[in-house]
C-alpha cells in the first residue's frame, strides 16, 4: 500500500532522506503545471519547482503535519513563481510570452470545417492573446485563477494556499475572471 | 425577474455556487443572463486551451538528481534510517571485528603500520569536488540577496539558515586547504566565509538601505567573481573520475 504523504514528511523530518525523494518524485509534476501557468516559461518553470523543493527542504521543520503537504508545496510554489515573475520584470519589463509552435495548435483541433489558413493564424493570435491577458493579471489575481480554474481546487483551498479567507480569494477569481472575459471575449466571439 | 450577477455565473461554471438548480432554472428563461453565461463559457474553455509541455516520465526523478547535492543535511539521518541500514552496518562491523581477528593471528607485525595510504590526487580531487559544491550553493544564496527587490524591505531567514549551513561546511574545507598548500583556495574560502558568517549573523529583515550596503559590499569585494573564477579552475582541475555517483553525498 502506498505510504500518505503525512507519513512520508514525517520519516523527510527525521531527515530520511529517501523520504523525501519520495515526496519530490509524487509532487514534482504538479508543481511544475502550476509554475508553468504562473511564470509561462518552461525553464523558470522548472526552476521554481528545484527551488520550491529545497525552500520546502529547509523549512521541513516548521511543517504543520495536520495540514496537507500537497497544499503546502503548492503555497510554496506559488510564492516562488511570483519572486521570479516580479524579478523578470524588474530585470526586463514585461515578458512577452514564448510564441509556441502553432502548428500543435490545440485551438487549431478544434471541430470545424477545417483548418484554413485564417483559422490557423486565429487561433494562433486566440493563444497569444490568452497568454497577454495572463500576463495583466495582478499576481493574487493570476495565482488564485490558476489554483482554481487550472488545478480545480475549491475556493476555500484557494484561500488555504495564498493564506487568505475563502471570500478573497474567490473576489481574486472574479477578478481575474472579469479580466480575462473582458480581453478576450471579442476575440473569442470572432472564432465561433 | 433578479438576473444572476456576474460572480454568481462564474461560482455556477465552477460547481461552487450554492443552489444550482436555482442557477439553472434562471438560465433556462433569462436570454440575458445566458448570453453572459455563453460568453463567460467560451472565454473560459478558450483559457483551457492554453498548452502545458510534455514532461518525461521521469521528470520527479530527474528533479530529485538535480536537488539532491544542495539539501543541507539534517540530523537525525541514521535513526529514521530503514531498518536494512542498520544491519548492512552491524554486518560491516562485525566483519570488520573478524577481519582484524584473523589478521592478528596469521600475519606477523609489520614495522610501520600500513593505515591506508590516501592517495593525494585522490584526495585532492575529492576536496575539489567538494569546494565546488559548496561554492556553487554560496553563489545561490549571495545571487538570492544580490537580486532581491532594492526597494522593499526583505526577510533573508531562510538565506541565514543555509549561509550557516555554509559556514559550518567551509571549515573542513578551508582547513584541507591550508593543510594541502592550496593558499589561492583558502583565501577565497576565507573571504567567503566572512560575507556568509556576516549574513547568519546579522538581523533577518533587511531595510533596502542594509540591502544596498550588502550589494555594495559584494561589489566591493568581488566575491561573486572570486567565487566564479575559483567554481570555474576547480572545475577545470576536476577529473570524472571525481564527480559523485549519483545519489552519493560527499
């Protein structure tokens, strides 16, 4: 049977070291879907989920067991996700997000009459404009769209990761929401 | 007729609003609201497509090799060891007990006691290894301070743990060092030591004034490039011969 996460953090806290591996293996990908979608990068993706870990390393000891690791990492995570972010844009101004392949377009496999050129280069600016208005989002706004719309958790689980009450973090969806709707429903209206 | 307010769609697209049915009953009559609703949907599903890149399988293992040489170590490592360890290390104990039973009785005494001899290229290459590692996590946690935000106050608790963790750690290295002749590696591990010892000591929240003069000091001293030009020979001197195993700690 497989060991919970609970009992694993607490054999990582005796300093077993293999314990934490453990937890390391089951969490990564995860952490790394929502450093994606925070950062919009793959390699600061995966540089905050190294750096999430060995924060959370560090701070093994300060872990309230009765609260759920997976929810701890993902507080962490985010935090690191925001330092980076803020550090990117202080280093660079703002981050124009990495035009990806178009050519695996999802938007481009959606039922239609086909893929036309014009459908293609549509969506193609359809995802672009998404990741834009990503990038507008203030980041409480950005974090708790992501935990809920992305990771599927509850509003009161939005609020236990950014360390708020449910009501704030559910007004930080909404915004993001409005944000998002605002910016991209006249595009998407176009590409129905 | 009340329409549903714009959170209260959002809440219903989520699963989380309170009495759904009501939800439904209302978007099934009201043209406006479900408008809203239409809009709010296509906006939302259009988020979803938004790709994540394909990780390997192994991608957690791949994370753990990575991290696994900068864990600071931790004690109580050998009692929350599995059960297994603590035999495999009973067993090379008593085998070591027989070892020196048997020899005592078969072999005569040889003059100079035979201890093993280290190799010192060996020696040196292992110590190499070793000061690059802790070099590298020194530059991580000075990039960390170096880096942070100079106009907000910044709490550096975690940097002080690791930069004593550091501390502690350089002291062997510093004393191979001077024991080796290696004076260039020694200074430099000095003046490293100095800055990190500096920063466990001092006050966890940094006023961006205490963070200015924490820059300018590193500037000053040229410690980050020290400690590049001395990560870079050590590399250059180290053989692959001396790189850990994976899953080694050093």
């Amino acid at each position: 049977m497989e060991l919970t996460d609970a009992a694993i953090v607490s054999r990582a806290r005796a300093g077993d070291a293999d314990a934490f591996r453990v937890l390391v293996e089951r969490h990564s990908r995860s952490l790394f879907r929502l450093a994606f979608r925070m950062t919009g990068n793959q390699q600061d993706a995966e540089d905050v989920v190294q750096d999430s870990f060995l924060r959370a390393y560090r701070q093994l000891a300060g872990f309230d067991e009765r609260a759920s690791f997976g929810t701890w990492m993902y507080r962490i995570a985010a935090n690191c996700s925001l330092d980076l972010v803020r550090a990117r844009n202080r280093r660079s101004g703002r981050h124009a997000p990495a035009d990806e392949d178009r050519a695996e377009d999802p938007m481009a496999q959606l039922p239609s009459n086909g893929p036309t050129p014009e459908r293609i280069a549509l969506s193609g600016e359809i995802r672009h404009r998404v990741a834009e208005a990503m990038e507008e989002l203030s980041p409480a706004e950005r974090t708790a769209f992501v935990l809920r719309h992305f990771e599927g958790m509850r509003m009161e689980e939005v609020g236990r990761v950014l360390e708020c009450q449910p009501g704030a973090a559910k007004h930080s969806v909404f915004r993001a929401v409005q944000k998002l709707r605002r910016a991209l429903d006249p595009l998407v209206s176009v590409a129905k | 007729m009340n329409h549903l307010s714009e959170e209260q769609l959002i809440l219903h697209y989520y699963g989380e609003e309170g009495d759904t049915l009501a939800a439904e009953r209302h978007l099934d009559e009201c043209a406006e609201c479900r408008a809203l609703y239409g809009s709010l949907q296509r906006v939302l599903n259009v988020v979803d497509t938004l790709p994540v890149p394909e990780l390997a399988p192994d991608y957690g293992a791949r994370v753990w090799q990575r991290i696994e040489r900068q864990l600071p170590a931790r004690r109580g490592w050998w009692p929350a060891a599995p059960v297994w360890r603590w035999m495999a290390a009973g067993a090379a104990f008593a085998g070591l007990l027989v070892a020196a039973f048997v020899a005592g009785r078969f072999y005569q005494r040889s003059p100079a006691p035979a201890i093993a001899q280290a190799d010192p290229a060996a020696h040196e290459k292992i110590l190499l290894v070793a000061v690059g590692d802790y070099l590298e996590r020194s530059q991580m946690v000075l990039i960390e301070l170096a880096n942070a935000n100079p106009k907000a106050p910044l709490d550096i608790s975690s940097e002080q743990e690791r930069a004593g963790d550091l501390v502690s750690e350089s002291r062997l290295y510093r004393q191979t060092a001077v024991h080796t002749g290696d004076t260039a590696v020694a200074n430099v591990l000095d003046d490293v030591d100095r800055v990190l010892m500096d920063i466990a000591r001092g006050p966890s929240q940094l006023s961006p004034e205490e963070l200015e003069k924490m820059r300018q000091r590193l500037e000053a001293e040229g410690i980050l490039l020290k400690i590049r030009v001395l990560s870079s020979n050590v590399r250059n001197h180290e053989g692959p011969e001396a790189q850990p195993a994976a899953g080694q700690k050093l």
